[in-house]
C-alpha cells in the first residue's frame, strides 16, 4: 500500500463503488467516490493534489466517465486513470488510450486483475517519489 494513496471511484452503481471500496481495502489507504463525472470533476478539482489514482466507469449519466477524463486531463495530465465498463468497445478503447488511460477493464471486473493495476500504478509512483528525492 502506498501511504498518503487516494482513490476516486466513479461509478453511477452504489454497490460496485462499496464491491470496489471492498476489494481495494488492502491496496488503497483512502477512498472519495462519486456517481457520475460532475460530481467526480469537483472531487477531483477539491482533492487534486492527494488522488494518486481515478477508477471510472465509462457509462454514466450527466457526464460520462470519458468526458470527466478529458476534462481531468486539462488540469491533471500525469494522474494515473483505469476505465471499468460492461459497455466497452473498440471506439471507447481508442478513446480511453487518448487520454492515456493506464488500463481498460471490462465489468464485471477480475478482483486480481484490478488490484494488480493498482499495484503497478502504486509502484510507478513510488519509482518517481524515489527518483526525485535522489535528484534533489
């Protein structure tokens, strides 16, 4: 587990976010979940500088989950993103990877497969935490 790590879950399903909370428990120091990309987008702009990671579904009302990265993306271009859909296909793949998507997992979800992205994700993180303080 990285320390300090947050997570923002996105999804317009309360019982994936609480499966997913679940899941990440041994991963993840700290969740802030949100049922669609508005209310995602202003979690993010309020906790910008302590997310290390965003999980979004795809498929959400107001705002879907590809355009609340497009929009993360013009404040935050380095945050990691792993887009969860049951409604994936080859276009929403290409647009995801746009966007610099780290992974692209299909609903319902392996738990193995997701907290291994995690993990890897959390380990870039820990690489660049380290490289910097050996540069200063």
């Amino acid at each position: 587990m990285l320390n300090g790590s947050i997570v923002l879950l996105v999804d317009d399903e309360e019982e994936l976010l609480e499966n997913l909370t679940f899941d990440l428990r041994e991963d993840v120091e700290e969740f802030v979940t949100a049922g669609d990309g508005n209310e995602a987008l202003e979690l993010f702009k309020k906790h910008q500088h302590e997310i290390s990671c965003i999980i979004t579904d795809i498929k959400m009302p107001r705002m879907n989950g590809l355009q609340f990265i497009q929009e993360v993306r013009k404040i935050n271009t380095n945050v990691p993103v792993v887009f969860l859909t049951a409604h994936g296909d080859e276009e929403q793949m290409h647009v995801a990877l746009s966007l610099d998507a780290r992974d692209f997992i299909s609903k319902p979800y392996d738990t193995f497969e997701l907290r291994e992205s995690i993990i890897l994700i959390h380990e870039d993180i820990e690489e660049d935490i380290l490289q910097i303080a050996e540069g200063l």
